[in-house]
C-alpha cells in the first residue's frame, strides 16, 4: 500500500494562510506521505488551470512526491445550465489537467440530485449520468488517466447506486473512488457498502466521523446531518465509528493495492489530525494484513 493525503486535508491552514497549494507539497512529504491529491477549487482563480497544475507537479518533483490523484467538481444532470455535452466537455479539460499534474486518475462528481425530483429518482437519470461518464472515461482513456465516480452528493451516495452506475458505464477505465467514510453520510454501513464496492475500486479515501443518532439533541457546532438524518463530525482517523481496520479488510481480500488516501475533515488541528490519522493507518493496514 501506499499513503497519499488530500490537499483538502489542509484546508484549515489554506484557510488560515499558514499554507498554500504549493508548500502543502513539501508539508506532506515531511510528515512521510508518498503521495498528494489535488483538488480543484484550491487552484487561484488568477492563474490558467493548466500553468497552474505544471507549477504543482514541478515542486512535486523537486521533493520527491507523487500525485496520486485529482478530484474535480461536475454536475451531469444541472450542470452547464442542463446542457450535458458541454458539461462533459468541461471534464475532458480537466482531464487534461490531471494529465498536466501527472496523475493516473481523476474522480470527477456526477450529480448533487435534480433540482425538482417530482416522480423522478436515481434509476430515472441513470442512462443520461452513464452516458456523461463514458465520454469522460473514453477521453480519459486516449490520455492514459482512469475517471472514477465517487460516494459522494448524497443523491449518487449510497453503495448500491454507485454500483449501477459504474455497471452502467461498463469500461474497463472507469471504477470508484471508494471513500469509507462517506457512505454515513447516505446511511449507509460502511462495512457492508466497501465490501460491495471494493472490487470496483480505483481509488480510496479513508476518513473518520463521529457518529450521533438523530434521535439524540444536537450536539451542535462541528456536526452535519446526514440524508437521513444522524448527526455526524469529521474527526482523526481511529477516534470515531468508522470501521476502519474492517474496511481495510474487505479492500484487501478483492486484492486492491493503490493507494490510500487521508481525507481529513476534523475540528482538531489539521497537521496533528493528518499525522496521528496517518499513524493510526498505517497501524490497521498491517493488521489488515
């Protein structure tokens, strides 16, 4: 296995300016991770996508640190005012940006949900949703970088959607970011969820929350709910209910071994919740085995 963190990990210092896309680079590799992932919207605004991305990958180089990954936003239902081959369009360019970083994957979002559901769910705008990924995924492919949807936006969250998407697509060059925590956002046991998407999976994210039983008060600043309502907080890998040694497990036994990448989204100080996060994996990869 290797370890990568997402620059999104950091977003408390960017937020801060205690760091900056660029140093966070330097920052991973001292704290003793192999690898980086880049997210879209950290780019600044003033500077071309593509120059930008070659600046990364140029300090990536200087510290000896792979890009493992670029995650970008998409909306394949309301994006680019509805209109579907521009939205595509819009992917293949940051396509060409993942290619400009040096990475060999992309996650890209599908959709957050319609914005007016009336008799219409997910099986509903599955054909128009598979059709937008396998022209991102073909043009991935000429580029040599795997596309990947990921349990994320709630509407194309749970395991079971993700899998008749992905089944959908049917290419060989798109799969999964599988992110272990992100099923609890859907209700979904993680548990069960990973061991069905882990044979699908490109890409992983490990994170933690704290979960709380909507039945119970609010516990207030830090929490957000869930589709079904239960209360949850990102926290240090290890410090919350996500079953992460299990998971781990399941990935393992289907013979997945790329990388696996911290998603930090805790109230506690980042660089201590990335380090003690990053400790604390490395700690159930091995006794994953």
């Amino acid at each position: 296995m290797q370890y990568a963190v997402s620059v999104y990990s950091f977003m408390q210092y960017l937020r801060e300016g205690r760091l900056t896309p660029i140093s966070c680079i330097a920052k991973a590799k001292e704290l003793g991770f192999d690898a980086i992932e880049f997210v879209d919207f950290v780019f600044p605004g003033e500077e071309k996508p593509e120059e930008y991305a070659a600046k990364l990958r140029a300090e990536a180089d200087r510290v000896g640190l792979a890009i493992s990954n670029f995650a970008v936003g998409a909306d394949l239902l309301e994006g680019s005012g509805g209109d579907l081959e521009a939205e595509t369009a819009a992917l293949k360019r940051k396509v060409d940006i993942a290619a400009n970083l040096g990475c060999q994957t992309m996650r890209h979002d599908v959709t957050g949900g319609p914005k007016n559901r009336t008799y219409r769910g997910f099986d509903n705008y599955l054909e128009r949703m598979a059709s937008g990924c396998l022209a991102v995924t073909e043009y991935g492919a000429e580029k040599g970088i795997r596309t990947m949807t990921e349990n994320h936006g709630f509407f194309s969250q749970d395991s079971r959607r993700v899998e008749k998407l992905i089944n959908a697509v049917a290419h060989e060059n798109f799969g999964q970011l599988v992110d272990i925590g992100n099923f609890l956002c859907a209700d979904d046991n993680p548990v069960t969820a990973v061991g069905r998407c882990a044979p699908y999976a490109f890409y992983v994210h490990i994170k933690d929350f704290i979960v709380k039983s909507g039945q119970e008060p609010n516990p207030g600043e830090g929490f957000f709910l869930s589709r079904g309502g239960n209360f949850l907080r990102g926290t240090i890998i290890g410090h919350g209910d996500v079953p992460v040694l299990q998971c781990l497990r399941a990935l393992k036994r289907t013979g997945y071994d790329g990388y696996l990448s911290i998603e930090f989204e805790g109230m506690e100080d980042c660089i201590q919740g990335i380090s003690v996060g990053l400790a604390n994996l490395r700690r159930y990869a091995e006794m994953a085995g």
